[in-house]
C-alpha cells in the first residue's frame, strides 16, 4: 500500500482514484494511512461483504488476502491481480502498466 501511495498523486492527475478496503477498524486504518502517508480512503468491510464479492476473501477467515484490482469507469474490472501472503503485492509499476493499458 506504501508504494501505491507514492505513485497516487500521478495517478489522480490522471483521473484515477485508488481505495484499499479491509475488515480493520476505521480507527486502525486511519493510524495505518498516516503511518504510511497515504492519502486515499482506507475503506472497512468488518462484514466481509465487500471482500467476498470480488473473492478476496481467506478461505474459512473474516479476512482479505492481499489483492490490487483496477477498475474501469464502467465498474468492470480490466486487471486484477491476488497475492498469496501479505507481501504478495504487485509493484507500483506494474499497476502504473495496467492503469495506462486501460485508458
């Protein structure tokens, strides 16, 4: 999420918001986005609902596994991708590419 973070002022220039959304307090992702100088919402799913749509969710655990999905304007989704531990993230780059490959 550190590294989205950096590239996000690139990424609103261009029109395109990021969110990341997990079951944390809003109060937890609130300490975590300044500790990480993010600057776009950290969104709650306590319930899982969210998370459990776009098949995120850890098998038999009120959890996400880390995943980074790009989304078109139409709300379809044009890349995904979905770690398997919590390192498990895409660099910047990588969704810098699928951002521009989108548009």
């Amino acid at each position: 999420m550190g590294e989205l973070a950096k590239i996000q002022p690139e990424l609103a220039a261009q029109g395109v918001g990021l969110a990341a959304i997990s079951v944390d307090d809003p109060a937890d992702s609130a300490a975590l986005a300044e500790r990480l100088g993010v600057q776009f919402p950290l969104l709650s799913d306590p319930q899982v609902r969210v998370i459990a749509a776009y098949g995120v969710q850890m098998e038999g655990q009120a959890l996400a596994v880390p995943a980074t999905f790009v989304i078109r304007p139409d709300r379809t989704i044009a890349w995904q991708y979905v770690g398997d531990t919590v390192p498990d993230r895409p660099p910047a780059d990588v969704v810098r590419q699928e951002v521009e490959r989108m548009r």
